[in-house]
C-alpha cells in the first residue's frame, strides 16, 4: 500500500531540497585563490612607539595637538581674516565639499538596496493574438484592449552579506570624501600662511632695498665731494653713480614680485583685489608659534590624508567581501497585486484581480570566470589601497621630519647669521668712515657693502624660513585635525550598519 503525501507537505520538501542543493552548490563555488597580498603598515614598524623610558610613561596622546586654527598663534589679524575667506569661497575646497555630498549620497542608493522595493505600473495595449498560437478562439486571431495595473514588491534577503558589505564599502568611500575634505581645509589655511609669508618677505626685501639705494645715494654725494675736492677720480664716481641704477631696478624687481604674490592669495581666497586694501606685511610683526621638535607616536592619526588613505582600504575590503558574496545565492521575496483584463472597460471590476508572492532564488552556476576575475580585481584594488596607504604613511612621516629638521637648522642659522651681519655692519661703518677720512680706498667701501647687503637679504630670508618651515610642520603634523572631525562623514544622509 503506498501512501502520497499532501500536496502542501510535497512543495515545503520540494522547497527545501532546493535550497539545500542550492547552499551546497554555492558551498562549492570556485573563488580562484584571489586574495589580497599587500599588508599595512603599522606605528611600530615606523617607529612611531613610545620610547620605553620612565620620562615617557605617559601615553602618547599626552603629546597636544595643534588646535584646528593655528594659525592664530601667530598674531596676525590680517592673516586670520585671509583664511577665514580662503576657507569661506575657495573653489577647490568647494569641490572637495561636492565629493563628500555626492559619496553620501551614494551610501543612500546603496542602502536603499536593503530595503523593500515596491513599483506600480499601468500598462494599456492594444494587441492583436495570434491564431496560431496558445490562444483558442474566439480570442486567438482577434484584436483587443489588454490593460494591467499591478502594485509589485521585492525584498532581498541578506543571508550572506552583500547588502551589508556593499553599504560598508559605501560608507567608508563617504568617510574617506570627509577626510579628503578636511585634508584640503588644512592644505588650503596652509598655503595661505605661506603666500602671506612670502608677501611679508619681499616686503621686507624691498624695505632693505630702499635702504640700499639711501646709502649709495649718501655714498654718491661723499664721492662726488671728494671728486671735487681732487681727492678721488671719475672713476670712483662713476662706479658710485652706476650703483644708483642697480639699487632702483631690485626695488622695481621686488615691486613685481610682491604683486604676484598678492595675486596668489587673491587666488587662494577667491576673491580678486582681496589684498589690495592690506597693510604690508612685516616679518617682525608675527609671532613665532610654539611646536614640538619630535615625530608624535600618534602621528598617523592627526593627519586627515593618512585617515582618508585608509578609510579607503576599509572600503577596498568591504567591496572584495562583497565580491566574494556573489559566488552564493540570492535570495528574494517576490509579490504582486493588482488587475489584468482584456477591454479596458473591465480591468477595474473585481474579477479581473489577480495577485502572487513566494520566493525567488538565483544562483551563479557557470558565469565563464565573470566573478572570479571581479574577485581578482577586487583584491587588486585591495592591494593597490594597501600600498597607498602605505606610501602616504612613509612620506607623512618624512614630511615631518623635514620640517623639524627645517625648524630646527633655520633657528640656529638665524643665531650665526645674527653675528655675522653685526660684523659686517660694524665693517661697513667703518669701511665708509676710513674712506670719508682719506684714510680707505672706495673699494673698501664696495666691498664692505657687497658683504653687508647679503648679510641683510639672508637677515630677512631666514626670518621668512623660521615662519614658513613653522607653517610647513603645523601642516605635517595635521594642522589641528582630529579623528573625530570626520566621524560622522555619512550622519544625516546614511544609517551606519554592523
């Protein structure tokens, strides 16, 4: 006696041996061995660590960090106000910003993908049915009004993951756009500080130029005397006189440059003339601001490209997960509800309902190697963030160590070059009193000027050095950004998933 089992008892078996033999058929998918091979760098294979001393029992982060305006340390109103427009209206920073909305807007289309879809549709055709096809007559050969109109639904359920590595993918590209935004913000402030240094140091120049031509036109008026008098030749006056000519040229030579340096904080702040109605100016007038003179362990987490750098790799690592989530099935549930009839005048009657659910699953049996080789370009782009990030983290900490080294030789320069230029004043003083006295040749004097007007360019170069090599290693050291700054890169436009 043999006994059937009920129709509903058969299709729940049927329902689960197919999605057994479909997880053992995915359970056997060939990902091909495409796994990343780079590997990150750490704090420690840079020496980055902590010294291992009782005077450095504190942590790390003991070590302050710069504060997000830095640049107010060095006292300069002028400068302050600059940035502030820079920070306001630079248009590369604006793009910058553009890239950080248009990556969170991305983590939302990809969420979207996990949640419930539901389309409607109206579809109203004429048609005319074959004869000779399944259609019997009366319908078959006839023409008709076919009309639907159906609400559809789906919901892909995600057992393996590809959803949820695909909105970590997203998310992290978005904290990375964040990052790279606060990296610009940081880059931009700095630049200006730079230009506005630039600007300070050819003031400056032309200031000693002026004073330059002052004394060669003192000179003139001794050496003409002294021509007078028979004391000297034309040839003493005449080497007095083409000095004059000089002296005018470098003031006109400065006067250029300092146009061209405002026009490049005009560009900086976005704003044409923006320097036309400032003070020029002075060295002497900004304060040196204080930094410290070692690497910080913590370095790789004050700089925001370092952070943006490796927000990548975790997207880079979700999005081979995700790749590696296409070898298993999908799995979807699937419904519709509407109305469907021929002649129009009947798709709304209660007759021409119809409706469906149940579940739909898709499994990649044969693709000709399509994932596998999506696998293996993932891992690549996997290795590829590894290696940038890798390369970024090298270069930041060279970077600053170059500018402590810069900081560090320029101030003691400065402390050599002090003593020299006070000798070579002293010995040009003496130079043109020798020679007002008849006591000197007036080639004493040229001498004498040639050594002490190097002394004054190289004076105020290296005062130029200490503020940009302080702006330089404000920068290296992250200019004030902390990790938190871009924490909440895809807040408000994205819902963060574990």
């Amino acid at each position: 006696m043999t006994h059937r089992l009920p129709e509903g008892a058969l299709r729940r078996a049927t329902a689960v041996a197919t999605a057994v033999f479909a997880l053992a058929l995915a359970g056997c998918a060939d990902m091909g061995g495409s796994w990343p091979q780079a590997k990150l760098r750490d704090a420690d294979s840079l020496g980055l660590t902590a010294p291992a001393s009782p005077a450095a029992s504190a942590p790390a982060a003991a070590v302050p960090a710069l504060d997000s305006q830095w640049w107010l340390a060095f006292g300069d109103a002028q400068l302050n106000a600059l940035i502030a427009q820079s920070l306001e209206g630079n248009p590369n920073l604006q793009v910058a910003r553009a890239r950080l909305a248009r990556a969170q807007a991305a983590v939302s289309v990809v969420e979207a993908n996990d949640k419930p879809q539901i389309n409607g549709s109206l579809d109203l055709t004429r048609q005319k049915f074959s004869n000779t096809y399944i259609y019997p007559a009366p319908l078959g050969g006839s023409i008709q009004e076919v009309g639907t109109l159906q609400l559809s639904g789906s919901w892909e359920l995600d057992f393996f993951g590809k959803n949820r590595t695909a909105i970590e993918a997203a998310i992290g590209s978005a904290n990375a756009a964040a990052a790279d935004a606060d990296a610009a913000r940081v880059l931009l402030a700095s630049n200006v500080a730079r230009g506005y240094v630039q600007w300070a140091r050819l003031q400056d120049r032309l200031a000693v130029a002026n004073r330059t031509l002052a004394q060669r036109e003192e000179t003139f008026k001794l050496v003409r005397d002294r021509v007078s008098a028979g004391l000297d030749t034309r040839l003493q006056l005449k080497q007095s006189e083409g000095g004059l000519p000089e002296a005018r040229q470098q003031i006109e030579a400065l006067k250029e440059q300092i146009e061209i340096a405002q026009h490049a904080l005009d560009a900086l702040v976005a704003k044409p003339n923006a320097t036309q109605g400032l003070n020029p100016p002075v060295l002497g007038n900004m304060k040196p601001i204080a930094l410290q003179s070692t690497i910080p362990a913590d370095l790789l987490g004050r700089r925001a490209d370092i952070a943006a750098a490796r927000w990548r790799v975790e997207a880079a690592t979700s999005d081979v997960a995700n790749a590696k989530t296409l070898f298993y099935p999908n799995i979807n549930l699937v419904a519709f509800a509407g109305f469907q009839s021929i002649g129009f005048d009947n798709l709304l009657k209660s007759a021409s309902q119809q409706w469906g659910v149940g579940p739909a699953v898709r499994l990649p049996i044969f693709e000709g190697g399509r994932l596998r080789a999506n696998l293996r370009g993932k891992s690549a782009d996997l290795d590829t963030a590894i290696e940038s990030y890798n390369a970024t983290v090298i270069d930041a900490v060279r970077d600053v160590a170059d500018q402590i080294s810069s900081v560090q030789s320029v101030a003691r320069q400065q402390v050599q070059q002090r003593e020299a230029q006070d000798a070579a004043e002293a010995a040009y003083d003496i130079a043109v009193q020798r020679y007002s006295a008849g006591l000197g040749t007036y080639l004493d004097v040229l001498t004498a000027e040639v050594t002490v007007l190097a002394q004054r360019r190289d004076s105020v170069d290296l005062a130029a050095r200490a503020l940009d090599s302080q702006v330089g290693l404000a920068r290296a050291l992250g200019g004030g950004w902390q990790p938190d700054d871009a924490k909440t890169a895809a807040a408000g436009s994205a819902t963060a998933h574990n």
